[in-house]
C-alpha cells in the first residue's frame, strides 16, 4: 500500500515538474533570455504555491513577450545579407538609371544593359 502511495506521489510530482517547465520551454524556444526568462521562471514555479494565477501568467508571458536577440538579429544581419557582388551591380544599376533619368542613354539601351548586368 505504501509502494503505491509513493508511485502515486511520484506520478503527480512529475506532472506538477512538467507543467511547470511549459512556460519556460516556451519562452526558451522562443529566444527569451535573461530577465525575461528568469521572471517567467520564477512566476511558473511560484504558481504551486498560488495556485496556478502566476503560472497562468507566466504562460501569457512567455507567449507575448519580444524576445530582444530577435531585434538585434534582425539589425545586425541588415547590412550583411547583401553579397559585395550583389552591391556592385546595385551601383552599376544607380548609374544607369541617373544616366537615363539626365537623357545619356535611351530606353532601350537601358533595359539591354539592366538586363547584362542582371543575368551576370
């Protein structure tokens, strides 16, 4: 009787672990680090002691919270994700279009090179 009690026990302890890791998985699979993490850490674990409110909250947290290296990914890869080759022929493109633009060059010879440039 006592080996199923503690089995028991052990079952419910493991749920009670697991729901409480939820919102923590979440956030770290969304990218939240920090402070952040370590609010909705202490807010899950502190909802066995409340009830669940703060796990409930920490849930919705770790949903709505803007996980900040998302932003700075998002600002460090604008400058990089143009390849030099690519730079280039975007500044070959400029100046034919200014010289169209200033009536150097016509349309046709605009297009025949624009598309020189492109297939290159």
């Amino acid at each position: 009787m006592v080996i199923l009690f503690l089995l028991y026990a052990l079952f419910w302890l493991c749920i009670i672990l697991l729901l409480i890791y939820v919102p923590i998985m979440i956030a770290k699979r969304r990218g939240i680090s920090g402070s952040e993490l370590t609010t909705i850490s202490i807010l899950s674990w502190c909802g066995v002691l409340f009830v669940g409110i703060t796990w409930i909250i920490a849930v919705i947290l770790s949903l709505i919270w803007q996980p900040k290296n998302w932003i700075e990914k998002d600002t460090s890869s604008k400058g990089t994700s143009i390849s030099p080759s690519a730079l280039a022929d975007l500044e070959l493109l400029e100046k034919l279009g200014a010289l169209k633009e200033k009536g150097a060059i016509t349309e046709e010879e605009f297009q025949k090179e624009k598309a020189k440039i492109l297939k290159a």
